[in-house]
C-alpha cells in the first residue's frame, strides 16, 4: 500500500509523456507532409516550364530569371516572419509560391540533365536528408550554437558563389558544391532540433498549422539546396 500513490503519480506521469509524444509525433509528421508535397510541386513546375522553350525563353533569356533568384533570396528572410505571425491562408500562400519559383529556377537544370541522373540524385538527396533530419530531431545535444556558425557559413556561400560566376572556374565550383552539400546537411540537423523545439504541449489549429508550415519551409529550402549541387556533383548531362 506504501508504492500506491507513487504508482499512480508514475503513472499519470507517462501517460502525459505519452500525449505530448503522440503531438509532437502529428506536428512532425505535419511539417515532413508540408515539405514533401512542396518538393513535388517544385519538380512538377520544374518540369512544365523545361517542357516550353517559349517560357524558358521568356525567363532565362532576360533579366527575370534574376527576379527569381532574388524573390527566393528576399523569401529567405521575410517569409518566416509573415508565416508565423499571419493567418494560414497567407502562410500557405508564401510556402506555395517560394516552392513555384524554386521549380521556375530549376527548370534550365532538369533540362540540362538526364531524367535517370535526377532521379538517382534526389534519391541519394533524400537519404542524406532523412538520416541528418533523423540525427536533429533524436540527439541530445544543443545544435544552437552551430546553427549560428552555419548560418554565417551560408552568408560566406553565397559570396563564394558570386566570385565564381566571374571565376568559371571547375575546380573552386567542385569545392564549393562538396562545401554547400556539408553546410546545409548541417542546417537541416539544426533546423530539426529547432522546429522540434517550436513544439508545445496544446499547440493546436492555426498555430500548430503555421508552426508546421514553418518547419516546412526551412526544411524545403535545405532539401532543395542539397539536391542542387548534389545534382552538380552526380548528375549527368544530356548529350
């Protein structure tokens, strides 16, 4: 009779720890759902807009195509805010149309490569995707401060990039390829670890759908990123 009440205290105990794994578990699975169908979205615009020399024409043949670059670049900053802080109708919105003009972005790319060599590429991408994602979202360790020395390295990356657009140099873009792939395997650990953090208990309706809608946007962007210069590394060009 002593044990009974801390019996039932351990009790109450896990079966709250219960409810608050099977929450995070439907949040979780909320942001890789976001994120997934965002991905396949851009590949179908990728593929429509490589399928129309007219619009390739009308994009990459003009300033546009830097229009482009710049909206995914100014989303990268602004976007997160406007999710998090505006209705879900709007949060959709902005995740709908970053992943459309990634898809426009692409388009010259799966042109350029072979249909096999993509497929290969975004396969080994969701691989190293999953096993990086799957590291941040179970270890114990606080990846906040190499989030911070990441997130300089992609400011550092970007610098990189624009050197090399005068460079042209093969040997600087196969290091820089092997250097994003490494940095944004890394951002994905830390971004996990993050929106797994953003969770509370009795987080539900349009706060754990923007939270959600978040998640998937920063998740996207790195999976779009890896798969990019991992198609650089392993694709094959079309003849």
């Amino acid at each position: 009779m002593a044990f009974g009440p801390e019996r039932r205290t351990v009790t109450q105990a896990q079966v709250q720890g219960a409810d608050i794994d099977v929450g995070l578990r439907k949040y979780m699975l909320g942001v890789y759902n976001y994120m997934s169908l965002g991905v396949a979205f851009t590949g179908i615009v990728a593929l429509v807009v490589a399928n129309q020399p007219a619009l390739m024409q009308a994009i990459f043949a003009g300033p546009l195509k830097w229009v482009l670059f710049g909206g995914i670049l100014l989303s990268g900053f602004v976007a997160p805010r406007i999710i998090m802080t505006k209705s879900p109708g709007v949060a959709h919105a902005v995740f709908w149309v970053y992943a459309a003009m990634w898809g426009a972005l692409l388009a010259p790319m799966f042109y350029a490569y072979t249909g096999e060599s993509i497929v290969r590429v975004f396969f080994i991408t969701a691989a190293a995707f999953a096993g990086v994602s799957l590291y941040g979202y179970t270890t114990k360790k606080d990846l906040a401060p190499m989030g911070t020395f990441l997130a300089m390295a992609t400011i550092g990356i970007l610098l990189a990039i624009v050197v090399n657009i005068f460079l042209a140099s093969p040997i600087f873009q196969l290091l820089l390829s092997i250097v994003v792939v490494l940095v944004f395997a890394g951002l994905t650990a830390y971004e996990t670890q993050m929106i797994k953090n953003l969770y509370y208990e009795g987080d539900a309706g349009e706060v754990q759908t923007r939270k959600s809608i978040f998640g998937a946007f920063m998740l996207y962007g790195s999976f779009v990123t890896m798969f990019i210069w991992l198609l650089q590394l392993f694709g094959v060009a079309r003849e």
